[in-house]
C-alpha cells in the first residue's frame, strides 16, 4: 500500500495534459470503475451490441480511463480492440471511410497474426 506521502509527491508531478497508459499510474481510484466495466463487457452474452460512452470535460481522465479499462483486454483473443479517433475528420464520408478501414485493418490483424 502507497503511504500518503508518495501518492502526494506523484500528484504534484502529474502532466495533466497527457493520459495514463496503465492502472499502476492511476492516482484518483479510477481503476475500480474500469474494472467494474471490464466484468460488465466480459459478460455480455446478447446476440446484439452493446455501446459504452465515456463523457467529461477535457482533462477529466477519459483517455485514461479508456487506456486502464483496455489494458484487461490487450491479451484476450476473444476480443478485437479497435481504436479510432474520428477527432480531425471533416466530412462524413471520410468519416466512414476511415472507420470502416480501420476495422477491417484490426479484424485482418486479429485474423492472421503473420500478416500483421
């Protein structure tokens, strides 16, 4: 267990503007929801999809929330983790386009490992 000091001396260093990559880096006890989150995703049995939303102000930790939440999945062949970022895209249709890239990029990659 972290003693109060070093979880202070880590807080003054925080880059709030760069996101956590791991739950060993999570100063604000956000990783139980993430693993809460984990069990609900892990098991859904329905036939039809399911959609999450991570909503909040910038700088709030939603990336790294996302980041911690993904790092129980980054080694379970029973899912594709797909990452995409529609943030710069101007148009619909490149919208589309690039999503749909994207996904078949990560299903290939998932399909056939050699030929990543």
């Amino acid at each position: 267990m972290e003693n109060n000091q070093n979880k202070q001396e880590k807080l003054e260093s925080v880059n709030i503007d760069k996101p956590i990559e791991k739950k060993e880096e999570d100063l604000f006890s956000r990783n139980s929801v993430a693993e809460q989150l984990n069990t609900i995703i892990k098991n859904y049995k329905e036939e039809d999809s399911i959609t999450f939303g991570i909503i909040g102000d910038w700088g709030s930790g939603k990336t790294s929330f996302v980041n911690m939440t993904l790092e129980d999945f980054k080694d379970d062949e029973n899912f594709i983790i797909v990452k995409f970022n529609p943030w710069n895209i101007s148009t619909r249709k490149k919208l589309i386009s690039d999503f749909f890239t994207t996904l078949a990029k990560e299903i290939r990659k998932a399909s056939f490992p050699k030929f990543k």
